[in-house]
C-alpha cells in the first residue's frame, strides 16, 4: 500500500490501535509509516498494546523515542515479577485473591516515570486527543478513559480478567446454565471457558450477579496420574493452552457479530457455542504441537520462577513448577545442578520430608553435590523440626537453576 502524494487534513483524523498481546511492534512501525508518511492523526485510542502506542503518540514522543522505548532493556522488564509465575499457577487453581500473573507495580513505575514530564495525565498529552478504553468490573461495563493518570490508563487496558467464579466456593443457578448453556463436555479448562461465556453475556448488559460462599466446597488433589501435573499449566505449547485459545475464538466471532448486529440474541449464540470438538478436531495436531521445541530462556524463566516461589515460602508451587518442568524437558535434574536438590527444600517443608529425601538422592547421584550430602543428613536427623529456610540461607541461598546455552533444537526435544 502507497500513501497518498499530499497528505490529508489531518483535523479530523483519528488512529485506533487494537489489543495484540505483543502487537506494541507492529503499532509503532504502522505509526512511523504514517508520519514520516506527512500523516498525524489528531485522536488517538488503543486497547492494550494499542493504547502504550496512542497514549505515546499523543504525548509528542517520536517515532525514534517510541522504537527506543519498545526495545529498552527496561521496557521488557517492566512486566515482569518474579512471583509471576507462581500467581499463573495459582490463577489455574482458581486461589482466593489472585486473579493476574502480575501485580503491575513495576510497570506501574516505570510508566509513569516516562511519561511524568510529557503527559501524567490524560488531558496533558500535547499532539491530540487520547481515549483508552477498560473493563469496569465492578459495574460489568466497557468505560472510555480520556482524563486522570496515564499510566494507569495503559495498564488498566492492558490487563486481561482471569474469572474467579469457577473454583470450589461456586454455586451457580440453574437459570444462568438455561441462558447461556452448560459446561462443555471437555476435560479440561470447560470451567475457565464457562466463566468466559457469563462475561461475555454480563458484558452486553444482562443482569448477572456473582458471588461466593465463604467456605471452600471441594479440594483439588495434584497427583503424578493428574492432568495438572502431565499437562503442565504453564507449558505453552499444550492442548490446554490450545484449547483456551479455541474457545476466544468463538467468543470472538460472537463479539464482531453483536458488533455487526446491535440486537442479537447473545445468550442463543452463546448457548450454541460449544466448542466440545476440540480434541476429535484437533487430535491429530496435539501430539505435533506438545512436541515442538521450547527456547532455553522459556526454561530458565520457570526455573527462575521455582527459585522465587522458594523464596517467597511458596513451597508447593515451587515443587509443582519443578515436576512440570521435568515433564517437558526429561533430563532436566541431570542438567541442572540443584534442580532437585531445590525440590527436596520443598518437599521437606511441605510437610514431606520423605520425599524430599529421594530428590536430594538424586541430586548426589547425579551430581556429587555436598550441600545435598549435607542436607539430606541434616534433615534426616532434625526431622520435622528442620527450619528448611534457615538451612537454605545458611547453606544453599548462592544456588541458581540455569540451563546452560544449548542447540535450541535440543531443548524440549524427546529423550
């Protein structure tokens, strides 16, 4: 596509940058085309990625300083805590008070910083106009932000619901199953795509009221036969991922219909939404995608992720995270020095110090380490009553979990 020869008026122009998980790229390289193209809108709105680059752009950065930004070192750790990979696994378990893989306070930071001498606010940004819009969750609405901070702005459009409705302390009425229809027969992940679907159905205006019993009505037993622990929750590349994926389709197509067609029965289209095909579908394609290949910095993110659950007395997820890495990489305790020496730490603070032992075993058979030596004989002999954090800062707190470098074709290649 050519831009034109003279550029349009741009007084009444506007830009709309739509929502693209990493989309952040493509929307500062669509900007530059434009301008250096003589093409400045006056109005700009986004929706996550898209409202980073708008609320940019309205705030007078240049296309030079926005493509600065998006590849800073800074930028791309702005997101990131190290807990985040323990709230993923909570999220999974529907936990209490969890409900986003970050709490946004590092990015909270960095944002405002940035933008604190062009734009604060929304109504300081000096070359046009910006909306952002965001989800009010309280009032079940899409609300347009257009003053107040701008940072905040960006990471309330940035952040993405995760239901809390479907885990053990839910009753649902059977009216809310006749409207929008009952749980696919999947199973896996129909819970978190039924919650999706009453979202959705709130979203449009109907009357949905939520809410939870105080107590927990069911337990969840992880086991080593369970699918939480041979699918692991945060392995990208499994049919439970795939499956989250196929449903927002659907749901998205139900989306740009209403759009289309203002008065549409959303509750039929969502009763008729039914994404029960997913593994008959796809079943030939399941196998090819949970053997594709995983970067070795993905790995060392989640054992990184381990090491902080750890810290931060998050035992079992620290174990859990562990044992679903060794399902996708299988040799991995041979290849990483203290991997299950950090899973006997673990166990034994979780009450399972027998356990524990078999993991600080492996770890001297597989790597004649003496702090495993030492640990396995100190917790054999304290017993219940070994403080496993103060052994770990008085004997293991300089152990990282770090995959060496490797032939990227070899990293979640079969053994």
């Amino acid at each position: 596509m050519s831009l034109p020869e003279t550029p349009p008026d741009p007084s009444g122009l506007a830009l709309s940058l739509e929502s693209s998980f990493f989309g952040f790229y493509a929307h500062a390289g669509f900007a530059a085309g434009l301008l250096e193209g003589g093409i400045r809108p006056q109005f700009f709105s986004g929706s996550s990625a898209g409202s980073m680059i708008s609320v940019f752009l309205a705030a007078g950065f240049s296309t030079q300083e926005i493509r600065d930004i998006i590849f800073s070192r800074k930028f791309k750790w702005a997101f990131w805590e190290l807990k985040g990979l323990a709230r993923g696994f909570a999220m999974t378990l529907y936990w209490p008070g969890v409900a986003g893989l970050t709490s946004f306070r590092h990015a909270e930071k960095y944002f405002s910083n940035l933008l604190k001498d062009r734009a604060p606010n929304l109504e300081d940004c000096r070359d046009g106009e910006v909306s952002i819009p965001v989800a009010n969750l309280n009032l079940l609405r899409t609300e347009i932000l257009t003053r107040g901070s701008s940072s905040a702005a960006i990471l309330a459009s940035c952040a993405v619901w995760q239901a809390t409705i479907s885990h053990g302390t839910a009753i649902l009425r059977k009216a809310v199953l006749d409207q929008i229809g009952l749980y696919d027969e999947n199973p896996f992940a129909a819970d978190a795509f039924w919650s999706a679907k009453l979202a959705l159905y709130a979203e449009t205006g109907a009357a949905v009221r939520v809410a939870n019993v105080p107590e927990y009505l069911t337990l969840i037993r992880i086991h080593s036969a369970s699918q939480t622990q041979t699918l692991p929750v945060f392995d990208p590349r499994n049919r439970r991922v795939r499956y989250r994926h196929y449903c927002e389709c659907g749901l998205q197509r139900i989306r740009e219909k209403q759009r289309k067609q203002p008065q549409l029965d959303v509750a039929a289209e969502l009763r008729n939404c039914n994404c029960s095909d997913f593994l008959l579908r796809f079943k030939a394609k399941i196998l090819q995608w949970e053997s594709e290949t995983l970067p070795t910095r993905f790995l060392n993110d989640l054992l990184g992720g381990a090491v902080g659950a750890f810290q931060s007395q998050s035992h079992v997820t620290c174990a859990t995270i562990l044992n679903g890495l060794e399902v996708i990489q299988r040799d991995i305790a041979r290849r990483v020095m203290g991997f299950d020496l950090f899973r006997a730490m673990a166990l034994h603070a979780s009450g399972l110090p027998d356990r524990g032992w078999i993991h600080a075993q492996r770890e001297i058979e597989n790597h004649d380490s003496s702090v495993a030596r030492r640990f396995l004989q100190d917790s054999r002999e304290q017993g219940a009553s070994m403080v496993v954090h103060r052994w770990y800062a008085e004997h293991a707190s300089h152990l990282e979990l770090r995959l060496a470098e490797a032939d990227p074709a070899r990293i979640g290649a079969p053994v």
